[in-house]
C-alpha cells in the first residue's frame, strides 16, 4: 500500500472526487436554484474542461500520493458525453480500490449497464423524497420520483451494488417524508444516507434553521423504525452509521454542520476545469490545467500537488459550527459535486 502524503493537520490523502461537468439536467433548489441557473446562465465552455485523458494522468499521480477511493461527480456526471470511457480509463489506475459515482438517477436507464460493463463499482443515487410533489419542488420540477427509481432498479439489475440513497435534509421541505423514505430504502435494501443541509455555496440562501440536526433525523426514524448505533467502517468515513434493531438494514448520517468530521477529513477535489479544492468550502483552488496544457512533467505536476496537500489546513465545518453565519464567496457545489 502506498503511504499516502499529509497535510498539516497529519490527515493522509486518500480520496479523490471528480466532478466531470458543471452541468446539470436538475435544478434543485439547494444546489443551482433555477432562477439563477437559467437559459442565460454561462456554463463552462469544452475547451475548458479536462478531457479525459488529462482527467487520467491526473488521477494517476493522486493515486501516487495515495488516493484509494475515487467518485466521479459533477453537476450531474451521466450529462457528460461517453463518461463510461473515463470509467474504463480511470478502473485499471493501479492502487484504486474503490471507483464510485454520485447521480441523481435520471439518466441511469440508459447508461447502469454500460457504466457496471466499463468497470464502475458501485454507485450512489441521491432521491429526496418518495412524496412526487415535495420531489419536483425540489429538483425545480425536472424529475418525477417514479423516473428516479428506474434508475434505480436498473443499477440495481446491472449489478452496481450496494446501492447507496443520499437525502439531503431540509427542515420544512422534506423533513416531514424521511421515515417514508428510510422504510423504502429498508425494504429494498438500500443503505440510506441522511445528509444536513449545507451551506455550500452562495446561493441557495441556507439559514441554520433549516438544518435538521442528525440527532433529530435519527430520533424520529428510531420512533417507527428501533435503530442502534454502530461503528464506523473506517477512520475517515463520514457518515455516523445505525443499523435497525430487527438486523434489516442500515443508515447513515452526514453531520456535517452539528458534528463535523474535518479532523479525519481525506478528500482532495478535482474541478471540471481542473482546479484542485482542499476543502467543499473552499474560496480559491489551484489551477492545474495551465502547467498540464504547457507541458508540465508528471514530475511537475506531481510536486504541485504534493505542496497544496502539505501546506492544507482546511477544517471549515468545525470552524463554522462555533459560529452562526457561512461565509462568503464560496466555490459552489455544482462546481466541486460534494
Ligand atoms: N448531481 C449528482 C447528484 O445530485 O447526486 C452529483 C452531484 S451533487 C452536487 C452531490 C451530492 O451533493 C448530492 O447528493 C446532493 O444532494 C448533495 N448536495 C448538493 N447541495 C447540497 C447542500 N446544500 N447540502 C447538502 N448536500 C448537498
Ligand atoms: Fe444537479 Fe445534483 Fe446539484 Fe441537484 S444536487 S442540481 S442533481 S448537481
Ligand atoms: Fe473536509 Fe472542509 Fe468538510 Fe472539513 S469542511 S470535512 S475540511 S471538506
């Protein structure tokens, strides 16, 4: 196993996220609200995004530093053209242990079975609602729930397992469907992730008020459903896991805003225009695309790389949590793709 770099916190880095377009064929409201993600809206030109070839190289040198767990993102990463391509190409990098990929579903019909053929392991959903009214509202009405659990069942029927529900939770919008969605998620066998709604970004105007606490979303699933806590799978994974009582399944918490986990943070993040962020809350990241477009050796581009992890300090969450007001000028979710 290589051993992997540290930053100035002696957190290794171990995980990289891809995010492959800006683009989205949703407009949730908490991530790129529709007003302002209109038909006006710039998104990022081709030229400007790493094909994948230079996606590859530089996954491979992360990979050298000790990267073992890659998820492709995005915007949504099923917009991005041929991405089974990227797949195939990212899968034989030598010491990846885990090639995943985080969407919102709509697209998986077409693409689960040619995803699991070029490699893809397994794959996250995320689905924020069962009730088709709240879910529209959410996803700006690009999506009905019904269309969403197709793709489901057909990742499910590729073999891309186990299959993981990401929920973000926001007091007043869905709050009220989370049991629903945690029996659903039981039935099937889906391990369901709640997720506290952040302040990423600047614009989905997050107060904290709309956060449900994790303990509160576990309170009120161990009312219907007895749950238990459980350990965690591994130092720096971030999600508090339960399991229920009846041994049926299990849950997982993203406490990122009442506990935050930036003491065993590991993620390095990788832009579709190749910037690398240190951190989701980041103002700046490092432009890699210039010296990789002039002709930079691996060598090169590999002690870039090792400097903005040696010299990372981010712990933005555990920062926040001692105030009440996010800060400005973020990079923004759909940019960076959680
Ligand atoms: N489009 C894909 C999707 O929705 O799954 C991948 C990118 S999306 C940015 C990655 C994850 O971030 C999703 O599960 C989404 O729900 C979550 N997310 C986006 N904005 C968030 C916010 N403000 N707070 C918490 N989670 C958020
Ligand atoms: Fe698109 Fe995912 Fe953001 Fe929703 S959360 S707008 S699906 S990128
Ligand atoms: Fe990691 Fe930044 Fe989140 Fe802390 S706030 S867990 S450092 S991404």
């Amino acid at each position: 196993m290589i051993e992997p770099i540290r930053d100035q916190f002696r957190r290794p880095l171990r995980d990289l996220r891809i995010s492959v377009t800006d683009r989205c064929n949703f407009r949730c409201t908490y991530c790129m609200p529709a007003e302002i993600f209109n038909e006006r809206y710039q998104f990022l030109p081709r030229a400007q995004i790493l094909t994948f070839e230079e996606i590859t190289r530089l996954t491979r040198l992360i990979v050298r530093l000790g990267a073992v767990k890659l998820r492709i993102t995005g915007g949504e990463p099923l917009v991005r053209e041929e991405l089974e391509t990227l797949i195939a190409m990212l899968r034989p990098i030598d010491g990846v242990d885990d090639l995943t990929l985080t969407t919102n579903g709509f697209l998986l019909p077409q693409k689960a079975q040619s995803l699991r053929e070029a490699g893809l392991n397994r794959i996250t959903v995320s689905l924020d609602s069962l009730d088709d009214a709240v879910f529209r509202r959410l996803n700006g009405n690009r999506s009905s729930v019904e269309k969403v659990l197709q793709g489901i069942t057909a990742a499910r029927q590729a073999g891309l397992a186990p299959i993981k529900i990401n929920c973000v939770v926001q007091r007043g919008v869905n709050d009220h469907t989370i049991v629903d969605l945690a029996r659903w998620a039981k039935d099937e066998g889906y391990i369901i992730r709640f997720i506290e709604y952040m302040d990423v970004g600047t614009m989905n105007g997050w107060r904290l008020d709309d956060v449900v606490p994790a303990r509160e979303i576990v309170e009120r699933i161990h009312a219907v459903l007895p749950l238990e806590p459980i350990e965690r799978n591994y130092r720096s994974e971030v999600a508090l896991r339960y399991r229920y009582q009846d041994g049926a399944g299990e849950i997982g918490l993203i406490a990122s805003v009442t506990m935050p986990f930036c003491g065993a943070c590991s993620r390095l993040r990788l832009s579709p225009e190749g910037e690398l962020f240190t951190c989701l809350f980041a103002t700046q990241g490092t432009d890699l695309r210039a010296p990789l477009r002039a002709g930079a050796s691996d060598e090169e581009l590999e002690t870039i790389i090792r400097g903005i992890w040696a010299d990372r300090t981010d712990r933005y969450s555990e920062v926040r949590a001692a105030q009440t007001t996010p800060r400005d000028h973020k990079v923004e979710m759909y940019h960076i793709g959680g």
